[in-house]
C-alpha cells in the first residue's frame, strides 16, 4: 500500500545558508499576509472571497514591484499561498478558525518547498535544497520512495530540522492472532487487557524544577533589558537564555514523541486487533486539577500514532464510545455496580465476588466492547 510518510532530521546549514533560510521564511510570511489582506478586503465588499488562482495570477506583477521576493525559492512562496487558500477552505467548511496574520516572533518559523525537476535530491549525507544548494544533515535512517516535498523549520532553540515527506510503499505486518484491549491513565499511562501497566514517565514534571529555576532566569534577564531601554530581540543574554529553556522543552518534547512512538509500534506489532476508549481530551482539560497531568501524557497523540499504524500495517483499532461504563460493569459477570470516585482503585463484584483492580477491568471491558464490535461489522 502506498502511503505518504515523513521523515524528520537536523540539519546543519552555513551561515549564508541560514541568511537564505531567513529571507525565505520572511518572503513566504510576507506573501501569505499580503493576500490574506486582499481576501479579508474582497470578502468585506463582495460578500466573497479570493481564489488562489486569482492570488497567483498577481504574484508575478507583484515580484516586478518587490524584486527582493524574486531571491528565494519561488515554489515556497507558492506553497505559501496555496496554505493561504487551503485555510480558507478549511474555514468556510467550519473545520477550522479565520486564517490570521503571520508573525516573525511566532516561536517556530517553517516554509515547503516541492519536489520538481530534481530540484530535491539526496548524495550521503547532504541533502540539495532549491536555492540552498548542499545541507549537511545527520541521516539517522534511509529515506524510502518518492519525495513529495520538504519543510524547512528553526525551533526557538535556534536548531534547523527538515520534513521529508515520501510517498513509498508499506506491507502489512504478519497477522499475531491476537487483540488487546487499552485503559489510558495517568498513574499509568496504559494498562492493558493482559495486565501489563506502562508507566507514566511524567516527562514534564521530572523537568519541572529545572524549567522554573531557567524560566525565572529569563524573567530577571527580561526585565533587565526593559529597565535598560534595550529592546528583547537586541538583548543578547536574554536571546541566549531564551534559546536555553528552548532547548529545555525540546527535550522533553523529544522525549514524549520516542516514548509514544516505540510504545505504539509494539503495540501494532503484537496484536491484531487494539481496543480502547475514545477519550473526551478537550474536555477532560477543562478539569483545572488535572489539566497539566493529562497534557503531560499525551493521549491524543498516543491513539493517533496507533491509527495510522493501524492503516499502514493492516491492523485494525477499535474505539470505543466514551459513554460506555468500562469502569462500571464486572469483566467476569457483566454486573453494573454504578460509578466510583477516583480514589477507589480496587473493588469486589457483589455479584461474583471477584476482585478487581479497576484499571484491568476496565481494559478487559474496552477489549470485550471492542470485539463485540468487530463481530457485528
């Protein structure tokens, strides 16, 4: 099956090369801004708004007026409107917000370029990149299929990475004969059907300390610069301690993603058939007592990692409704006992008498829902 996959790495342009990657970010934020003022102003007076052709009609006058736009890759400041066109699209379908302004203090700053021509290629362990020539970047795996296109971003640490994304192809996994049913936690990230927990690694809060001490840093260096009259972006010791606690989430963000990333893979690997239970994330986040854990352990990113390696590897991922009461109903005789506070981690059926831990019930419930599910499709 031909699937779309990206594949990320660090790369280590030069310093003229940086500069270039700078003029391109700010061409491509200039361009999406400047049409997004003719869409606003023609859907004012009209009652409708632009089209990209219509936008990409006028952009070639507009680089005779502003020459300085003809310096960079010209297909990243057309992708840059055609992101324009497609917010737009997505707006008016209700899927998303109004498209808004472009900022150059945003924290992360990116631009796509596509692949045409041969204008994207790869030679060991440099990649060429229109206008940018030969990038060093560290080729931590192989690169599979067709490259599509490519997304150059700075992190606010200051760390340039690219976006590969290829179109290749992908076999279906050896079928386990084996399905599994999953309770998300945050004492324990996952319990499973099979009585496995995995622990929650608490990625955040083990850094904690080490944020604050580095973020109350970057306030005193803040308030320094303010008292000297010397502008944020000129104030070169709080750039670079800006750029440290950077470095600080980087890490923990990086963290996160190899702790998600492995655990779903073997998840995929081992079972054929995964359930679990579609969590109300959002307004589960609303709970101020709890917000900071559950954005902690990521659970959205979690089930969508095993759903598209589910649709890759021809598995196949069960949700199951959030108004199902897995905690509610004995894994053995299917005996409602009502709702329990948290604080209630073990309990025993007045019915059967067996004696539960209530994470691995629930996961025993989600598993049986989630094949009853299947049997009926």
């Amino acid at each position: 099956m031909l699937v779309k996959k990206a594949y990320k790495f660090r790369i280590y342009p030069t310093r003229e090369q940086k500069r270039q990657i700078v003029k391109t970010l700010g061409c491509s934020r200039f361009v999406f801004n400047h049409f997004l003022v003719k869409w606003n102003d023609t859907y004012k007076q009209t009652g409708k708004g632009l089209t990209y052709n219509a936008c990409s009609a006028q952009l070639p006058q507009l680089k005779k007026e502003l020459s300085w736009l003809k310096e960079v890759d010209s297909i990243a400041v057309q992708t840059s409107l055609q992101n324009l066109s497609d917010a737009f699209s997505r707006f008016f379908k209700k899927q998303n917000k109004a498209p808004r302004f472009k900022s150059k203090k945003h924290l992360v700053q990116s631009y796509t370029t596509k692949q045409t021509n041969g204008n994207i290629s790869m030679e060991g362990n440099k990649i060429k990149l229109p206008k940018l020539g030969l990038v060093r970047f560290t080729k931590s795996r192989e690169v599979h299929g067709r490259i599509i296109n490519v997304t150059i971003r700075r992190n606010p640490s200051g760390k340039y990475f690219i976006s590969i994304l290829a179109e290749t192809d992908v076999q279906p996994l050896v079928k386990t004969e084996s399905a599994i049913g999953i309770d998300l936690g945050i004492t324990d990230f996952a319990i499973l059907s099979d009585g496995h927990k995995i622990d929650n690694n608490k990625f955040t809060s083990n850094m904690e300390k080490k944020l604050k001490r580095e973020q109350r840093k970057l306030s005193r260096r803040a308030l320094h610069a303010k008292n000297n009259g010397i502008n944020l972006l000129g104030a070169k010791n709080y750039q670079k301690q800006k750029r440290k606690v950077a470095r600080l989430y980087d890490k923990v963000l990086n963290q996160r993603a190899d702790f998600l990333n492995k655990l779903s893979t073997a998840i995929i690997k081992n079972h054929d058939v995964i359930c679990i239970e579609d969590l109300n994330t959002k307004g589960m986040l609303r709970n101020h007592k709890l917000a900071k854990s559950i954005s902690d352990v990521s659970w959205s990113s979690f089930v969508t990692k095993l759903q598209y390696k589910a649709d890759w590897y021809g598995k196949t991922l069960v949700k199951i409704s959030r108004g199902f009461p897995s905690s509610q109903l004995c894994s053995v005789c299917g005996h409602h006992t009502g709702k329990k506070s948290l604080e209630v981690r073990e309990w025993t059926c007045p019915a059967c008498h067996m004696h539960h831990d209530r994470d691995i019930n629930a996961s025993n419930n989600i598993l049986a829902e989630g094949l009853r599910i299947v049997a009926s499709a």
